[in-house]
C-alpha cells in the first residue's frame, strides 16, 4: 500500500513539472523603434534578450506576460507594438496601459 502511494506521488510530481515545462511560452515585445546594440533588460521576473526592434523572455515568469512586466521592459527599452506569447498577445488596451511607463 505504502509502495502504491509513493508510485503515484512521484507520478503526479513527473507530470506536474513535465507539463509546467512545456506551459512557458517565450514571451516577445516588438518595440515601436530600434534600441542601438544588444542588451538584457530583467522585467517581470524574466531576462529579456533584446537586439533591435525585438526582445524575447525565453523562460518567462508568473508577472511576465502581465501588464506590470510589460510596463517594466518599456520603461527600459522604449515603447512597444507588441507583447506577449505568440498564442495570446496582448490586446490594445494592454498595450496602452504598457506604454503609459514607457522610456522617452
């Protein structure tokens, strides 16, 4: 009995940090203009790899893809046309509310 349970926990622990793996899309922020040079702004929780116009958390964090992360890049890097995973980027409003920090 006490093996049965023991076999189950750690199968839910493989199938709980398997999927949580895979769940973390890339979060990407298109910027309105082109930054000069590369750099790694830390926004959300998460390291941006910006160069140019594009920045890309490759392991976001839980506030990564949230309004609050998205107005921590801008204020770093300028203003953006876009943010979030590909699956799901945010929406106007969003990007409004992002760019209300953004850098001059």
């Amino acid at each position: 009995m006490k093996l049965r349970l023991t076999a189950a926990i750690a199968a839910l622990t493989v199938s709980a940090l398997s999927t949580s793996a895979f769940a973390a899309e890339p979060v990407v922020a298109k910027l309105q203009a082109a930054n000069s040079g590369a750099s790694k702004p830390v926004a959300g929780g998460a390291v941006f790899e910006c160069l140019g116009d594009m920045c890309a958390a490759r392991t976001p964090g839980a506030d990564t893809n949230t309004v609050r992360g998205c107005k921590e890049l801008s204020r770093q890097v300028g203003a953006v046309a876009s943010y979030g995973p590909s699956s799901k980027p945010f929406s106007a409003d969003q990007l409004a509310s992002c760019n209300e920090s953004a850098r001059k």
